[in-house]
C-alpha cells in the first residue's frame, strides 16, 4: 500500500508538470510561427528600398578612385549597389545568414548574390518562397520593381527562420529543463513520500508484530494527524475484541463451574451404584433405592437442561455478532406450540397457565424467539410456589404506523426486588434467598435473544405489586399494517 502511495503521489505530480512542458512546447511553436510571419513581413518591408539602393555608375576620371568604400560593384561596370541603411543593418545582423540579389527584367544576373535562384515575377506583387542552400533554409522575397536604372527583379533571402530553428530552442530552453526537473522532483517525491509514509510503515510491522492475544491499544499519539482516525478505530476494535474475549473466558470459567455440580451429584449417584454392583453376583439384579433414582433423575434433568441452555446462549451470542436475515414470525402460532410445553410441571405444581393472545407479527428468528419464550415461561413456572398463576401474552400495537408486536409473561411468585432487577440479566447470576433450582441463565438467555432482535427485556413488578412482568417489544414491522 504505501508504495502504492508513493506511485500514484509521483504520477499525479508528474502528470502536470508533463502537461506544463507539452503546452510551453505548444506555446513556443506558436511564437515560431510568429516569429516567421514577421519575418516576411520585414522582407516585404525592406525589398523596395532594395531597389533605391541600385545606382548608375558614372566612368572615373583617371587617378580617381573606382569606387568608394559603401559602393557596391557587380560585374556590369555601368550599376553600382549603395544599400540603404536599414539594408546595410539587416545584412549585418544576419552575417551568413541573409543574401539578396539584383536582376534585370529578363533574369539575368546584375548585383549581389550568384547563388540564389531566379524568379520572374510576372506581376509588381512581392512572391515569397523558401530555399535550402548549404543545409540553410532561406526565406526570399522576389518582386518586379521600377527603379531609376530600369525594370528590375529584386531579391531578399533571411536564413534565420525561427520555424527550422524552434526545435532546438524548445530542446534547450523547454525539455531539457523541465526533464531535470521531472528527475529531480521525482527524486524529491520520492525521499519525502518516503520519509512521511515512514510512521504508516512502522505502525503496519507493530501490527504485524504482535501476538493474537495481544489487543492492547495502540499508541495514538505516535501516528500521523491522518492515520490517528484510524488508529483510534483499531484501539476500538481491539476493546471490543477484548471485552468478547474477556466475556467468552468468563462464560467458560462459569458454565465450568455450573456444570460441576450436576454432574458431581450424577456421578455419586452412579458410583454408589456401581457399588452395589460390584458386591452382587454376576446374575444379581441391583436394586436402587427410590431417593437414590429420583437424585439421579433430577442430576440429569439438570444437566440436559444446563446444556441445551449454554447451546442456546451460544447461538445468540453468535447471531448478535452475525448478520443473518430475519423472516415474518407469527408470535400467536409460537406462543400457542410453547404453551403444552409446560402442561405436565404446570399440573405437578397446580399452577394456573393461562394465554391472552391475539394475532402478532414481526420480523425475527423464528427458532430464536421460541427459545426466548420458552425461558421466560419455565422461568417464571419455575419460581411461581404452587397454587400461582402465570400468564403469557402476545399482541400487536395497531394505533403505530407501522405496527409493532409485543410479548409478555407475568406470575405471582415471590417477584425480583427493585435493586436487584439490573443484576438479574447476568449470566449464572441468581437471586440470594431464592427457592429451588436453577442455573441463573433463563433470563441472560432471554435478554441476549432481545439484543439479538434489536431490543431489551423490560422488568417490572406483575398486577397488585406481586411477581414479575417481563415484556419485550419488537421493533415496527415495515409495509402494510397486519389484521390484529
């Protein structure tokens, strides 16, 4: 990743500073253009004064001098060439780099340069054309003119044609510059990228470093302002990491404990059994007192009811976790399949188990919502003394747009004290002075089956101020409102 970083930091630097030198190489291509077209436009300029600088040459007196030292001679002895001082300039300035030529009407040869070519223009308009003499590229003007010597052809060439010599300008003073600079700054880049990625790569080998069970917190501090939000979120992450995994060692540590003591009285029991049976004759039939086989009927009830129990806490600790779809559930059709559940401890205890149902529906886990109603009632059967009453209740909200469902389970046992109502829903947890036996999971199991559907047990004392009420509302089903 963060030589990935590093790339895509070069290339996005890279791209305009290359973007730059294709527009300034544009740019200088335009200028060359202009400088050409003014380069005409000086030849245009200049080639009329050309030809007031063609002069008759009048025969020397003997002893005078042939010529003086601005005069011009060719080889017809009768015209002489006294250039006109902006010619004179122009010549100078470009020193082997501009010619011109005079010829007569009919295109020979009078004045100036042999080697250029001969054009006969048939009108006065001024022709230009380009010409390459010794790897030069000239730019001439030729134009049919009057003079005081005759008609005249007059020639202008320039060899410094800014468009033949724009590519070395551009390699000069525009790639080569900024080709160093391209080097440089991606040298630059490169040594700073690094040096500011060097935190994000020392974080990534901490990380890399630690032990699985190592879910202290990073050092927040230590990062980047940029990566701080990030390190903060992985300290979250390994909170909640750790306050799982504390909860996990400690539902071990208990269910450990819990299933202890079934289990020690289960194998007493058979012990004892054994016993006897090791006393006896191989054809002997053993006999069990009645208390004994009624201790072990309970040690096993207990124990296959401690066991479906943690099964079931386990799998809502793993769908709270664990986004699974949920499904329309029909809460009358669940409450009235758990009800005959209980019909054979009801009777034993002479406890009246009544139902108050109307059609209700939410979105959920079927088996899950099951699970939770059936430790609510065995619950509260389990705590309500003999001759009670516990009542389970189903039914929908039809005034909420959208409709929300509601079930309820009270008795009229001995009730949980006011202080004690927070302390209820943890796990292995039961009340001192409680009568009976128990695990001290129903409720933990019920209140992890409501967080898991998105809501919470809520606990209260039943009618008169006697028992318990437990009541969990479900979140409004969306869509059209269901028949109560």
């Amino acid at each position: 990743m963060i030589w990935g970083l590093q790339r895509r930091l070069l290339v996005l630097l890279m791209l305009p500073l290359g973007l730059v030198a294709m527009v300034s190489v544009w740019l200088h291509y335009q200028s060359a253009g202009t400088a050409a077209l003014q380069q005409d436009q000086q030849l245009l300029r200049l080639v009329p004064l050309l030809a007031d600088s063609v002069v008759r040459r009048s025969r020397a007196e003997p002893g005078a001098p042939e010529a003086s030292a601005d005069l011009r001679l060719g080889p017809d002895p009768g015209l002489a060439l006294l250039l006109a001082p902006p010619i004179d300039e122009f010549l100078k300035e470009r020193d082997g780099r501009a010619a011109y030529g005079i010829f007569d009407a009919q295109g020979r040869y009078l004045l100036g340069d042999a080697w250029l070519p001969t054009v006969l223009p048939v009108t006065q308009e001024p022709e230009l054309l380009s010409v390459i003499d010794g790897g030069v590229m000239y730019r001439v003007v030729a134009q049919r003119a009057e003079s005081g010597v005759g008609d005249l052809i007059l020639m202008l060439a320039d060899g410094s044609d800014a468009e033949q010599n724009w590519f070395r300008t551009v390699m000069v003073r525009v790639l080569l510059p900024n080709l160093l600079l391209l080097l440089v700054a991606a040298s630059a880049v490169t040594w700073a990228v690094g040096r500011a990625m060097r935190p994000l790569l020392d974080l990534k080998l901490a990380v890399e470093r630690r032990s699985p069970r190592d879910l202290s917190p990073l050092d927040a501090d230590s990062a980047p302002a940029e990566v701080r939000p990030l390190v903060l979120s992985l300290n979250r992450l390994f909170d909640l990491v750790n306050v799982q995994a504390e909860a996990q060692r400690r539902f071990v540590a208990d269910a450990a404990h819990q299933l202890r003591t079934p289990l020690a009285g289960l194998q007493a029991q058979v012990e004892a059994w054994a016993q006897s049976a090791r006393s006896a004759e191989p054809d002997d039939q053993v006999k069990l007192p009645a208390g004994q086989l009624l201790r072990l009927r309970d040690a096993t009830r207990r124990t296959s009811q401690l066991a479906n129990q943690l099964l079931a806490l386990s799998r809502a600790d793993s769908l709270s976790s664990d986004s699974q779809p949920m499904q329309q559930v029909d809460l009358l059709a669940l409450c009235e399949a758990v009800l005959p559940l209980f019909l054979d401890a009801t009777a034993s205890k002479q406890i009246d188990l009544g139902l108050e149902a109307s059609a209700a529906q939410t979105l959920g886990h079927a088996w899950l919502l099951r699970e939770l109603v059936i430790n609510l009632v065995d619950n509260a059967v389990r705590y309500t003394p003999a001759g009670g009453r516990v009542t389970l209740r189903c039914g929908q909200e039809t005034q909420a747009r959208p409709t929300s469902a509601w079930v309820e389970v009270e008795d009229d046992g001995p009730g949980i004290a006011a202080q004690e109502l927070p302390r209820v829903l943890q796990r292995f947890y039961r009340v001192p002075g409680t009568q009976g036996e128990g695990n001290g999971l129903g409720l933990a199991i019920a209140s992890e089956i409501a967080r898991a559907h998105h809501t919470d047990l809520q606990l209260s004392a039943g009618a008169g101020g006697r028992g318990l009420l437990v009541r969990i509302e479900f979140h409004p089903v969306p869509g059209p409102e269901h028949p109560a």
